[in-house]
C-alpha cells in the first residue's frame, strides 16, 4: 500500500485512520468509485459515522473527501517524475528506479548519514524523515561508534545490508570521503548528492544525484539553493519508493 498519506492519518483517530486507508486502497488498484456504504462495511462502522469523519475533516460528505484523496494520489507520480526532472542533472528513469530498488532490498538494514556544515544538518533531516517512514537512521555521529563496536565484536555480529547517504557540494569535502570508504570498506551502498558529477564522492559511490551542477554559488551574498534541492530531491525520491512498495502490493 501507498503510504504517502502517513502523515494526515497520524492526526486521526484509530477508526479514521482505517477509513483513509480502505479508501486509499481502492485507488490504488485502480478500481471504480467505491460507495460509502462499502467503506462503512469493510471496517465494521455505519455510514453515519463515516460522513460524521468527513465533517471533522473539513469536507462536506465522503463525495468530497473521497475525490480529494483520489487527485491527490494520482497526481503524486506525474508531480515526483517533473521534479526530479528539473532539480537532478542526471536524472533518468532507471536511477530512480535503482534507488527504490536499493532501499527495498535495504529495508532492515542500518542508513547512516554523513556530511559537513550544512550538508550535516541536511543529514540530520535525513534521519528524522527516515525514522518516520520506519527505518532505522542514524547521523554520521553514530557511525564511527556502531564501527568501534563492530570491530571490537568481529564475529559476533551479523554483516549487514548498511547503507550511506552523503552530501557534499563539491564532493571532496575530506571527512565526507573519509566516511564514505570506511562504509565501503564494511559493504555499505553508498547514495550521494553533489554539485559534482567527477568528484571523488561521485566516483564512490554507488548512486550520485548531481545537482544544481552548472549553478555553482561562488559569492556568500547570493542564495545557494543546493541544500534546499537536495531535501526536495529526497522527499520525492522517497514518494517514489513509496509509490513503488504500493505498486509491489
């Protein structure tokens, strides 16, 4: 199922939340219009309460919700595909398809994250969003600590399918790099963002998203948007894994 709702249905209530997703479901796979009255069947409530829902929501009855739910995630894979078009330079259908690909295969594994001045604080939103979505994120903080622990435990613990995100403008950034083989070194798959498609971070890795890499800032007065990209760049990366786990299912 497609989870690109998460977020709404953490405000309902339990009953709510199985409503949004029964009907959530039935878009999904394409089907007609589904009536309240099945929606109230299917998790045991009467219609009443259903439009009752629909009310507290902020729409007039279940037409309303129910079209609004159905545009909203129609429209979600055309909006993802234009946007990565736009922001990534080399974009193409098959990356994103590796990238999915890569976090599905990865899904109990560990993600760390690694990057300096403000890529760092990219990365820290980076842990929170995959936290949400269920995985289990850790800063580049933790990195060197689960390695010590590893290396002191060779043996005892299980390798794992680990995977890196690193975010570097110009992708030689020396702590960044210093991250990035001693992930590789421990068979972690490494995902990248950069300005730089021959830097060395793009060279080690096994998934680069280059961004913004004509639009080098050089003055500290005029915006540098990379940052900002590299965030709307994984939001829709990750609507596009979720998009690909509903199709899955």
């Amino acid at each position: 199922m497609n989870h690109n709702y998460f977020l709404l249905t953490n405000l309902l209530s339990e009953d709510e939340r199985r409503v949004i997703t029964s009907i959530t479901s039935h878009i999904e796979r394409g089907e007609k219009r589904v009536g309240i009255q099945q929606i109230a069947a299917e998790n045991y409530l009467s219609a009443a309460s259903v439009v009752k829902m629909c009310k507290r929501l902020g729409f007039d009855g279940y037409s309303e919700l129910y079209y609004h739910l159905s545009r909203q995630l129609l429209s979600t894979e055309s909006r993802t595909e234009e946007t990565l078009k736009a922001l990534v330079d080399n974009y193409s259908d098959g990356q994103i398809e590796a990238f999915c690909a890569l976090m599905r295969a990865r899904r109990d594994g560990k993600i760390f994250t690694t990057g300096e001045g403000f890529s760092n604080i990219v990365g820290d939103y980076f842990v929170q969003r995959l936290s949400i979505c269920g995985f289990m994120a850790f800063s580049n903080v933790h990195f060197y600590d689960y390695m010590i622990f590893r290396e002191a435990h060779q043996g005892t613990v299980e390798a794992e399918n680990a995977v890196m995100f690193a975010v570097s403008q110009s992708g030689e950034t020396g702590p960044v790099l210093n991250d990035v083989r001693h992930a590789k070194k421990h068979g972690h798959k490494i995902v990248s963002f950069t300005r730089r498609g021959d830097s060395t971070l793009a060279q080690l890795s096994d998934l680069v998203f280059v961004l913004d890499g004509v639009k080098q800032t050089l003055a500290v007065s005029l915006p540098n948007l990379f940052f900002g990209h590299v965030i709307l760049v994984f939001e829709e990366l990750m609507a596009s894994l979720f998009g690909f786990e509903g199709q899955a299912q």
